[in-house]
C-alpha cells in the first residue's frame, strides 16, 4: 500500500502524544487541586473566620473564598482568589508560564474603620512585569527599598504611612511569597498579592495580617 511505511511512525506518534496530554491533564490536574487546598486551608488558619464559603469559578484553574466576622475587630470580610497556572493542559503550560509566570493569590480585606491614607509595597520585579496600574502614583512619594532579598517600591501619601510600612518591614524580615500590599482609605480596603507556594502562604501571610489587624484594622 502506497505510503504504508509512514503509517505506523505516525499511529505511533498520535498514540504518544495522546499518552502525554492524557498523563499531564490528570498529573496537572490533582497538582492545582493540591496548590489550592493547600492556599486556602492556610488562608482559614490564619483568619479564623465567623464564616467562610468556596467556590469554584475557573474549572481546575479559578477557586475563590469569601471569609466574614462578626461584630468585632476591623475586618468584616475578606474575599480571597486564586488564579492556578494550567497545568493540566501540558501544550498550553509553557505558553501560560510565559503569560502568567505563577500562581496568583489575590486577597482582599474590607475594613470597618479607614486606614490613614492610600499606600503601596510593591516587588519591582512585579511591577514592571504585567503589575497593576497604581492609579494615585502621582500624587504619592516613591522610594526604593530593599525587603529580604527583593527590592520593592514603597509608595505613601504621608510620612505617617511611610514609617507604618516600614515598621512591618523592620518586624518581619523576610517577604517571602509576598510582592504586593496596598492600603486605600477612600474604599476602607486593603489588598495582598502573593505567588501561593505549597507551605508558603501561613507563614508569608500572618505577619502582614497582624500588622493590619495592630495598625490599621482597629
């Protein structure tokens, strides 16, 4: 049969290639279930919550919490999502990690008292590579400071604000996966980005959210 030759090379690739996507989607898949569970329970033992709801919102790669108390303290809520790479779609990966680059963790905390003014602490790195936009640049000041071993921008209205920052930053010596916190008094919120390594997130976390909780959340 004409062409017979190629037939084989070409069933044996198709059979490998599926052998691949099918091995990476379930390897991919139970490694984000990993990641998220493993963000969100640490998440839960950092905020111990009145109460908390999860949902799914991205298939394997979307989940977001919703964490809400009482009357008490500065906090009446926090809404927490996480965006995981796709791992279980091993020929889009490398084209993600060139997108994305890592896991996200965006938590945000609404606040029942306004902090005093709007701040950033931002990893420059971060910043420069798809970082958000920090609309009121302009009318804050901006230095450059060394955190652990990354540089971040510090951006504050005020020299109150600035030494808030810098108090944290003298407290807790090592960001670790965090590399962006920001304070906003016109909303009474207060937000967080990390990259949620396995392990990482309780022990990056805990520090910054006492330091909302003793400075800004009272």
């Amino acid at each position: 049969m004409p062409g017979s030759g190629y037939f084989f090379p070409v069933l044996l690739l198709i059979f490998a290639l599926s052998a691949f996507i099918g091995l990476g989607f379930s390897r991919g898949r139970k490694n984000n279930k990993r990641i998220y569970l493993s963000a969100f329970h640490d998440l839960t033992k950092v905020f111990k919550a009145d109460d908390q709801t999860f949902t799914n919102i991205g298939g394997y790669v979307g989940h977001h919490a919703t964490f809400c108390f009482q009357e008490k303290g500065g906090v009446c809520e926090i809404d927490a999502t996480i965006t995981l790479l796709p791992r279980h779609a091993p020929l889009y990966m490398p084209i993600s990690k060139l997108i994305m680059r890592n896991d996200r963790l965006f938590i945000s905390l609404y606040m029942r008292y306004a902090p005093p003014g709007e701040g950033h602490l931002i990893e420059t790195k971060y910043a420069s590579f798809r970082g958000p936009q920090i609309t009121n640049a302009y009318r804050m000041s901006r230095e450059e400071i060394q955190w652990g071993d990354y540089s971040f921008y510090l951006y504050y209205e005020s020299i109150k604000l600035r030494d808030l920052f810098m108090k944290l930053i003298e407290s807790h010596s090592d960001p670790g996966v965090v590399r962006h916190i920001a304070i906003n008094s016109d909303q009474r919120k207060a937000f967080i980005f990390m990259i949620p390594e396995e392990g990482q997130v309780a022990k990056s976390l805990s520090p910054v959210y006492q330091w909302f909780q003793s400075v800004f959340l009272r």
